[in-house]
C-alpha cells in the first residue's frame, strides 16, 4: 500500500511539475529567441500573439517589462530577465518565472531590449486583454480607452469576460457600451451584429457613428455581363447619370484593364515626333503636321503598323460602356448588416438634426441674454432719456475691469464675484451720475452734440484703461462651480457661464421690472418719460431723476460688463464688441420699454443663429444677413416692435 501511495504521488507531481513547465514563460521566450533578440516590426507579432495567449501567470509582466525597456537577455546563453540598474556598468537580473534573483551581472554581459514606439503600441494592445481585469482602477480605463482608440476583433472575447467581474458602475457601462459598438465592427455572428446595431440606432454618440459608417462604405466596380453573385450591391449605376459621368465611367474601365486608354492631343505630338522617318510621319511631311487633321491621319497610320496604341473613338467608348455593368458594393459583406446599418444612421441622421436645432436655439438664447445684458443699461439712457451714449460701451468695460480688480484682492473666485458685481454697480454708476452732472445734463434735446460728446469720452475711457492696465487682455477667472458645460448629449451642450448669463439677465429683468413698477424712482422716471413739465409741476425734480437714471443705467452696464468679462477677454476694446449690438437692441426693440428691449435681444440674438443653421460654413455672412434685415425692418416699424409713447417717442 506504502509503494502504491508513493508511486501514485510521485505521477501526480510529476503532473503538477509538466503543468508548471509547459505554463512557464521562459521556454516560449527561447523558442522565439531570434526574434525578440532583433525585435523586428515585420516579425516580431505573432512572438507578442504567443506570449498574450500562452495562458502563463507570467505572459503581463514580460509585457509590461518588454514595453518598459526593462527586458534583458544574458549573452552567454540568451536567456531573457528583468534588469534593474544598480550603478552605470551593473545590473541584477531577475528570473520571470520564480521571480528570484538570479546575480548581479556587468553591462557588457547583457543587451537590453529597447521596442521602437511601433513594437511598444503592438505590446500595449496585447496588454489590454490583461488590464481589462487588473485590480487597479486605472489600468482597467488605460485598457478601454486603448481599444477605444485602436479596436480589434481579438479584443471583443476578453472585454466581454471582464464584465461581468467589473465592480465599477462607470467602467462597467463603459465596457457595455464598448463591447455594443465591438460586436457591430468585429462580431461573427450577423444576427448579433444587427441586434447590436437595432440596440444603439437611437444613441447620437460619435463613437456609434463612427462604428456605422465604415459599414456602409461603398467602392466602385465594373465588371463585364451581369453584377457577380454574391456581391453586396449598394447600387447600379448608369454611365452618363449625375451619379456617374460617362468620363467617369470609361476611366473605371481603363484602371481595371478592361479597356485601352484614350490618346491625348500631347500623347499623339509624342508618338509623332518619337517616329519622324525622313521628314516624315506616317507618309505625311513634318511640315504640314501643324494641322489636326494631318496629325491625325498621321497618327492612324502609326496605329495600323501597330507602331502606337490605337485611337479610341466614341463609338468605342460607347460600346465599351454599353457591354459592362457599373455598380457600387459595400465593404460590408453582409445585406443584413448593411440595411440595419443604413436604417439606423437614416435615424441618428433625423436626430442629430433635431438636436442641432435645440443646440443652435440654445446658443440663440444665449446670444439674447447676452445682448440683452448689454442692452438694458443703454434702454434706460437712450430709451428714456434720449441721450446717444456712445460711452455705454466703455461702461461694461469698467465693470470688467473692477471684476479684475476685486480678483486681484480676493483670491476666491466665488466670493470675488459676488463682491465685484455691486462694487462695478458702485462704480459705473458713479461714473455715470458724474458724467450726466459735468456733460449730458447741458445737452438735453441736442442728440448730435450728445453723441459727439460721449463718443469723445469714450475715447478718453478707453485710452485711460489702456494707460492703468496696459495693452493685454485681463484674466477674469469664473468660479470652479461655473466651469465646463451642461452636456445633454454629444450634439446639445451649454457652458455654465452662459446660463448664469441668462439667469442673470431674468434677474435683471426682474429688477428693472420693480424699479419701474414699484419704487419711488420708478415712479418719477415714467412721470419724467411722459411729460417732464407737469411731472415738474407736481414736485418731481427732472434734473435729480435725470441723473439717478442715468446712474442706474450705468451700472446695470458695469454689472453687464462683470458678466460678460467671465467668457470674454477683459480690454480696454471690450465695449467696442457690444455697444453697436446693444444700440440695435434698443432700436429694434423699441426706445424706452423693456419688454421691446427683450425682444430685440431675441431677435437680434435668434436671427443670426438662424442663419448660420442654413450656412453653418459661413458666420460672418449671418452678421452681413442681420444687419441688412435690421435696416429692412426699421423701414417698415421706425419705432420698433414696441413703440413708446411720451417725450422718447416723440424725440
């Protein structure tokens, strides 16, 4: 009983012993020795093949290490380790299967493995199927986005395995979502890839399409007789039709060797003077070749002693045409493939396009509140006061700037904001009271020396930025919580900036709406608006509300400015981008009344967005477009979509 225990635990190690050596990676690397040893691009991939799917515990280290340049070979006897440097002339080798050390060597006793980037990107794919299952979070998303980046049938088996193991919600949808779009491109199985492709025919991703459309790319053929069985035909085509030319189609011809070329004019003066014989070509004298019918006579003379490629007349080219078949096929084999491919980008294609009008009217909105912003200020000066500030813009600028500013104090992006809007309020709105005492309240009823004026002080603004703050754009740096964008899908996304712009011009809205409404001041103004001598006749002073208005709008333009400052560069031009827009706004709108303010902006803000919609390669032509409809529209409503009515509307 002893012997037989023994005998039978000696065949069980001697089992454990032959399953150990053949899961061993030392004697794979041996049988590929010449090959890694001179690591060849050409040769080297079916050596990396072997040793990915070896089944050896050691097969990712000797990977990894190869591609980390850390793999040595031992010259005397070419056996592979990992090297690590202990001084410039010695390094300690390491045995990939124990993973002892096996002694310390000098450097002219080894030759390190150094893969070019080609050899190390062939590596980095065989590693995936490693990765895809190593327990370090990083690596498993390395591994996805390596096959995102270079897919590969053999990649689809291993990323499937790894599913079902992954503990990571995100990486595991990741790895659904790329195992999909895998077996759409890669899988055997047809029914699988149409079932795969049924699945994402709704999801607008680029990823999807860029899986679909090489399904549906088409080649052009032509063969003799009748289409070849087989073959998935995308369409017939006619020579002559818009879809092939009949150039087109005989030149098909001739690169499939089906038919002779045509001889050109510079072909025929080449094959005449390569056979000039005494004076003469074909029987006719030099000198009377000038002339293309001579050339041609010539020429057919050359072609019948078989001297030259003969002539191909259109008859020729019309039989020629007439006798083969012209057809597109798919790289596709398969119809099944091919037809649900079709069908579902005919859907992401109706998709894609609804959501580009969502994202184009987003933009729109965005644009509005923008100029809307801008906008409201220049509403209260020139809408209800009558006065031209061309200075509005040099205001919004002065916020920008105070923005600036309170960052350079207030590190805090997020408490510097909410410091610097009512500082640029503050501001701007002395600014403006200072203005409408020293200047504007001497030029009432005077709307050229107004403008005149303003235009100067603009320019004075302007050059006393650029004296304080110097030439070069300003940083006004959003908080944290404002970076990136609201992404609905890979078509539609908005920043966050500029829905804070958009709330915050309801916001604005909102407070002129009260001021107006609700406030002493709001009361005056319309009193003032309407009919400044019996508003004065009632107590009302219009010279202080003249100048509070104006203040008011000021610093609804330096609030603008600080808003607008976060997605723009901050300089001393900045008013520039926006005072024409803003003075459209208003006119367009109407003088004097928010609500035709806000219209303006929409419009002002929807049109050009429309525009480009319908010629998305051409922006500037959707400003040119804008401002030829505006003058239109100012001919048919002078006043606006909402007129005024009071001393702004007969002003």
């Amino acid at each position: 009983m002893i012997r037989l225990f023994l005998a039978g635990l000696a065949v069980l190690l001697s089992c454990l012993t032959a399953t150990a050596e053949e899961r061993a990676i030392q004697p794979l690397l041996q049988e590929y020795h010449e090959v890694i040893a001179k690591s060849s691009r050409k040769t080297i991939a079916p050596v990396i093949n072997a040793i990915a799917t070896s089944g050896s515990p050691k097969a990712q280290l000797v990977l990894e290490t190869w591609t980390a340049k850390a793999m040595w070979m031992r010259k005397s006897d070419g056996v592979f380790f990992v090297g690590e440097k202990i001084d410039s002339k010695n390094y300690q080798l390491i045995d990939f299967d124990s993973g002892q050390v096996v002694g310390n060597y000098p450097k002219k006793e080894l030759k390190q493995l150094k893969p070019n980037s080609g050899i190390r990107a062939m590596i980095a794919t065989a590693l995936v199927m490693f990765q895809l299952s190593d327990p370090d979070k990083a690596k498993r998303h390395g591994a996805l986005t390596s096959i995102q980046r270079d897919p590969e049938a053999a990649l689809l088996a291993p990323l499937r395995a790894s599913i079902e193991t992954e503990p990571d919600a995100a990486l595991k949808a990741q790895k659904q979502r790329l195992e999909r779009l895998l077996t759409i491109g890669y899988d055997d199985n047809t029914q699988a890839r149409v079932a795969a492709i049924e699945e994402m025919s709704g999801d607008l991703g680029v990823d999807v399409r860029a899986t679909l459309n090489p399904l549906v790319a088409t080649t052009r053929d032509v063969v003799p007789g009748d289409v070849p069985k087989g073959v998935n035909v995308s369409e017939i085509l006619t020579p002559g039709t818009e879809s092939l030319s009949e150039t087109e189609a005989y030149d098909l011809l001739v690169a499939k060797g089906l038919s002779p070329a045509r001889v050109s004019p510079d072909d025929i003066r080449t094959a005449l003077a390569a056979n000039i014989d005494g004076g003469r070509v074909g029987g006719i004298p030099v000198a009377q070749l000038d002339k293309k019918d001579a050339r041609l006579r010539a020429y057919v003379v050359l072609a019948q002693a078989r001297k030259v490629p003969p002539l191909v007349t259109q008859a020729d080219i019309d039989a020629a045409l007439n006798a083969h078949v012209f057809f597109e096929t798919y790289f596709e084999p398969s119809v099944d493939v091919t037809t649900s491919a079709n069908q579902a980008l005919d859907t992401i294609s109706l998709k894609v396009g609804m959501n580009q009008t969502l994202d184009l009217t987003l933009d729109a909105l965005s644009l509005a509140s923008i100029y809307f912003l801008a906008a409201i200020g220049l509403a209260i000066t020139f809408g209800v006061m009558g006065v031209i500030n061309m200075a509005h813009g040099e205001f919004i600028m002065m916020g920008a700037y105070t923005g600036y500013v309170v960052q350079q104090i207030i590190p805090d992006h997020t408490v510097s904001i909410i410091v610097a809007i009512p500082l640029a309020f503050a501001v701007t709105f002395a600014a403006g009271v200072a203005m409408e005492r020293l200047v504007i309240r001497w030029l009432y009823a005077r709307p050229l020396e107004t403008l005149l004026a303003t235009f100067g002080i603009s320019i004075a603004l302007q050059q006393l930025a650029k004296n304080i703050f110097g030439t070069q754009a300003r940083p006004l740096t959003a908080p944290g919580w404002l970076d990136g964008a609201f992404v609905m899908n890979d078509v539609v996304s908005i920043s966050y900036i500029r829905i804070a712009i958009f709330i915050l011009a309801l916001v604005f809205l909102g407070v002129f709406l009260f001021i107006m409404k609700r406030t002493r001041l709001g009361l005056e103004t319309r009193a003032v608006t309407q009919n400044p001598r019996m508003a004065a006749s009632m107590g009302i002073n219009p010279g202080k509300v003249n100048m509070l208005t104006f203040g008011l709008g000021s610093g609804i333009a330096g609030i603008a400015g600080v808003a607008i400052g976060l997605f723009a560069k901050v300089t001393s031009e900045l008013g520039n981008d926006y005072i024409v827009q803003s003075f459209m706004t208003v006119v367009v709108g109407g003088v004097g009344n928010i609500w035709g303010t806000l219209a303006g902006a929409a419009m002002i803000g929807f049109f050009p967005k429309g525009i480009e919609w319908l010629n998305p390669s051409n922006t500037l032509a959707a400003q040119t477009y804008m401002i030829v409809f505006i003058i239109i529209f100012i001919q048919f409503r002078p006043r606006g979509i909402i007129a005024l009515k009071g001393r702004a509307a007969g002003d």
